[in-house]
C-alpha cells in the first residue's frame, strides 16, 4: 500500500473572538484537494471573503490516506 495526503480547507464565522464555537450555519468544508497549492487557493478565496469579519477562520488540514498498491 502506498500513502498519499489529501488537503481541506475548514473553518467558518465564530461566535467570537476566543474562536471555541462556529456560529450555526456558518461552518464551511471545501475539498478534498490533492495537493497544498490547490488547498492554499482555496484558503486564500475563503479568507478573502470574510476579510471584512474579524471572528472568520479558515485552515488548512491533512489527512493521509492509504491507497492500494
């Protein structure tokens, strides 16, 4: 078996500035992507889009996956 990554983008608008609990209906998913520069793009989108909101938060995570041979 072989190992890859896959990237996500999370995050969303939080209750507040202590960032401990998204406001409902806020929260955001986006990927798989397959690599970091793909998942960056994504980042750098979002984040642009709440710029004007001081509680947003968006990360970038990866998860391994384990693909057969």
């Amino acid at each position: 078996m072989t190992m890859q990554k896959r990237y996500w983008v999370i995050g969303g608008d939080y209750a507040d500035m202590g960032f401990r609990q998204i406001r409902p209906g806020t929260h955001t998913i986006e990927g798989p992507f397959d690599n970091a520069q793909q998942a960056k793009a994504a980042w750098q989108n979002l984040s642009r889009q709440f710029s004007s909101s001081a509680t947003a938060r968006f990360a970038i995570t990866a998860e391994r996956v384990r693909l057969p041979a």
